[in-house]
C-alpha cells in the first residue's frame, strides 16, 4: 500500500508570487518537540459539516454554512469546517448550498442571477421551529475569511465546490472563474495552504485547480457509484483525497482508495449509529453534523 501523508502534514507554506502558492521542501506539520495539544492533532480531522449541520429538530436548529453554524462547530471543538460555495452573478464567492434560493431564504431565482450585494441581504428560511431560533443571512467567503484572520490559528477550510447552475447551463467559463476567485482570496488572507481543502465533483475543475493552486490539497467528491468513481481518481494523480458520503462508505472502500495512495474524506452523520460506522471505516478526516458525538465516538476508539 502507499504511504498516505496526513492532511495535518502536508509539506507546503505559504509564498504570494504571481498569484501563485508555490510548496516547500517536505516538513513536518508536528515536529518531536511540539507542545503535547499539537501532537494530538496527529488524529484525524474533525470537520464541522455545513457548520454544525443541516436543519434537523433534535440537533440542530441553524442554517448551513451560516455564520452562527460556523461558530458553533468551532465551540464544540471542531477542527475546521466544511462550507458551501456558490458563485454569484457579479463573480463573489458566496456560502449557500442550494442552487435555487427559495428552498432556504426569502429571496427567489438562482444565486448565479443575483448580485452578491443582495443575496447578503437575504434571510435564511427554515420554517417552523427553526426560525424562532435563528436570523441569518447569507454571507460571502471573503466575509468568513475576514473573521478568520482575526483568530489566533486558522481552523481547517473544506471548499466544497457546487457548480450546478440551473439558470445558467452550467457554464464551465464559470466554474473557472470560482477557482480563480478563490485562489485569490485566499492569497489575499494568507491562508495557509495547508489548512485548505477544495474539493467538487467535477474533474475538469479540479485539473484547473491544480494549475492555478499547485500547493493546495484536492479533493474529488464521489458519487454512488463507487467504481466510476475510483476511475475518475486513477485518472486524476495530482488530486489527494476521496470524498464519500457516509452511506457510500465502508471500511474495503477506504481501503481500496488508500491503496491508490489517497486519503479518505467522509462527508454526513449526526445519529450515534452513523458516526459509529463512520469512525469504524478508518477515514483520514471526518465532515460531520455533530462534532461532539464524534469526538466522544474518537475518544472510545482510542481507550
């Protein structure tokens, strides 16, 4: 089997030159002499899905990718979080998962039709009883970027990438220019390539990220159908990781995927049950929809 490097080690720094990150002679993320708190982050990652999660009425009462989501998954001890990303139709990166804006605020159309001006105007809409809990609006990337750097580390960033587009056919000139906007917000935050994911399911998009983002990790988003997608990973070497959701995976898939030299992402899970079946599989970094049971389903393994 290849060896897999650790996300938490991966051997890049951060180096603004043309628009570009270049990587670094190979180090290691947590040297011997680290203080024992950087040491345990050797475990995997442990990633805030969404935030803290999708609306559910017993876990969680807040909008995806909102603000307050955000930093709830931090609070309870995440290492970072995975977020959505939306472009809109002025070209900003904004956090929004749905490509209609009706399913989850008070806005209508598309996201790609709408100005981001607007659509950080616009309410989320959970409905009855998520609304008596929360008053969030959209907001964009650059917004939690700036929040960001005003923290002491840079918590883990997962850039899940939806590049369907309903209004807009799908224009692949768009999703270029997403990558291209993100590369440049995260240069413009300094934000260590290390601590950054990016990851979608479209191939052509992750061989162009890697053009323009040498340094930054890759992550290809399989589908159902498990085969495809180890074909489509044979076919992208210069992308790290496998991105599953919890019901397409089990501990031989995880196998065969770190048997191609990849790390395994798994995305879903909130109930005791499937944070168990997650944990068991033996992933390399967990997005999940509660951080907490997570962390006591890690401290039970390791006892």
């Amino acid at each position: 089997m290849t060896s897999v490097t650790p996300l938490l080690t991966w051997p890049v720094v951060l180096a603004v030159s043309g628009l570009s990150w270049q990587a670094a002679p190979a180090v290691s993320a947590h040297p011997a002499d680290a203080p024992p708190a950087e040491q345990a982050q050797r475990r995997p990652l442990v990633i805030g899905h969404a935030g803290s999660g999708f609306f559910h009425p017993l876990f969680n009462p807040l909008p995806p990718s909102s603000l307050r989501s955000i930093n709830r998954a931090l609070r309870h001890g995440a290492d970072g979080v995975e977020v959505d990303i939306r472009l809109s139709q002025d070209s900003i990166p904004v956090l929004y998962h749905d490509n209609s804006l009706s399913s989850m605020t008070d806005g209508t159309g598309c996201v790609s039709q709408t100005p981001a001006a607007t659509l950080t105007t616009l309410h989320y809409r959970g409905g009855w009883p998520y609304d008596w809990f929360q008053h969030e609006k959209l907001l964009t990337f650059e917004t939690l970027l700036k929040t960001f750097a005003k923290q002491s580390g840079f918590p883990y960033l997962h850039l899940d990438l939806h590049e369907d587009d309903d209004c807009n056919g799908n224009d692949p000139a768009r999703s270029q220019a997403l990558a291209r906007r993100l590369r440049d917000l995260l240069l413009q935050y300094r934000v260590p390539p290390g601590r950054v994911l990016i990851l979608t399911n479209r191939a052509s998009t992750l061989v162009y990220l890697r053009q323009i983002l040498p340094s930054v990790p890759l992550g290809l988003e399989m589908g159902a159908d498990f085969v495809a997608g180890v074909a489509t990973l044979r076919s992208l070497p210069t992308v790290q990781m496998a991105v599953l959701h919890k019901n397409d995976l089990t501990p031989e898939r995880a196998a065969q995927v770190h048997a191609l030299g990849k790390e395994v992402v798994v995305f879903g899970g909130r109930s005791a049950k499937a944070v168990s079946r997650v944990v068991a599989a033996g992933t390399d970094a967990y997005e999940v929809d509660n951080v907490r049971r997570l962390q006591a389903a890690l401290r039970r393994q390791d006892d």
